[in-house]
C-alpha cells in the first residue's frame, strides 16, 4: 500500500496576515464629527470682530455732547462787546478797517456760542447776528474816535454831546462797499465757526 506524501506549499504563497483587532476597531469605528463652522474663532489683534459671534465685548457709543444754551449765548453777546471794542480800536487807531479784524470778531464770537452752547440749532444764527452788530459796533466806535481826534477832545466826550443818532448819521456817509463785505465776513465766519464747534 502505497502513501501519498503530503505536497509542499507553493513556495511564492505566503501566509495571510492575521487581522489585528486595532485595524478591525479602526474600520468599524464611526467617522469623527466635522467641526463646528460657527464655533467663535479666537481673537486676532487690531482685527474687528464679526457681527453676531459670541464672547465678544461691544464698547458704547460715544454720548452725544450737550451744552448749555444760555451760557452759550451770554458767552456770545460778552465776546460781541469784547470784539466790537477792539475792532472799533483798530479803525480809530488806523484809520483803516482790516478784513482780519472782521474775520476775527466772528471768530471768537462763533467759538464762545458754540463751544459753550452746545449743538444747538439756534446758536450759529444767533453767532452771526452778534457778529453783525459787534462789527456796527465797531465802526461806529471808530468812526467816533476819528472824530474825537479831530475836534480835540475825547470819545466819550463826543459821544454825550452829539448823541448816537448824529454819530450814525456820520457813519452812514463814510460807509462804503467793504464796509458790507466786512459785515458779510464777520456773519459767516461766526455762522460756520458755531455750527462746526458745537458738534
């Protein structure tokens, strides 16, 4: 009776790699959650946060800046006779109206009623209505200082003798076309001057 031998393996067949139980673990194992698109990034410097994402601080808005009215105008009519003396000072000192002066009587006038009154719509209207009037003012001063030289005596002196209603009179014929333009220089610039400081 003759045996079968057992037959050798295919010598290029190799043994097939038992499967480990971390690679069965890792196969079966669900897939890891994406992550969350709208989780809150962290913060990154000089870079404005996006609306609407938690954990960030808004700051405030600034208040809106009050004044006060009254204090503004009385500042204003004060800084009115102020400017008026000087301009008036000028004119009788010169003998000359230098646009300058009517720039800086509303100037002045503008800031004093702005600056103090507040944005207040009435203000800057009021700033060049002064502005007018401080520069009136001004010339008729210096109008009565040139007539005060000229008789010999002093302002106020002339002035209680020959009224105001004469004094206007003599300001009237001197008056000339840049006299209107100073009017026009003092009113604006006191106007735009209130209007852009009580903001």
């Amino acid at each position: 009776m003759s045996d079968t031998a057992p037959q050798p393996a295919a010598p290029d067949a190799a043994p097939a790699p038992a499967a480990t139980a971390e690679a069965v673990t890792a196969a079966e194992a669900p897939a890891a959650p994406a992550a969350d698109a709208t989780a809150s990034a962290a913060p990154v410097p000089g870079q404005a946060p996006a609306p609407g994402v938690e954990g960030w601080a808004y700051a405030p808005a600034a208040p809106a800046r009050k004044g006060n009215a009254g204090l503004g105008i009385a500042a204003a009519v004060l800084a009115a006779l102020v400017t008026a003396a000087l301009y008036g000072l000028i004119i009788g000192t010169t003998e000359y109206q230098v646009g300058y002066a009517a720039v800086g009587v509303g100037l002045l006038i503008g800031l004093a009623a702005g600056k103090l009154g507040g944005p207040n719509p009435v203000t800057p209207v009021l700033s060049a209505i002064l502005a007018l009037g401080a520069v009136y003012a001004g010339q008729l001063y210096g109008v009565a200082m040139l007539g005060a030289e000229e008789l010999h005596t002093t302002t106020l002196d002339l002035v209680s003798s020959v009224g105001l209603s004469m004094l206007h009179a003599a300001w009237k014929e001197a008056i000339g076309p840049m006299d209107f333009l100073f009017f026009a220089i003092g009113a604006v610039v006191a106007y735009q001057t209130a209007r852009k400081t009580s903001a």
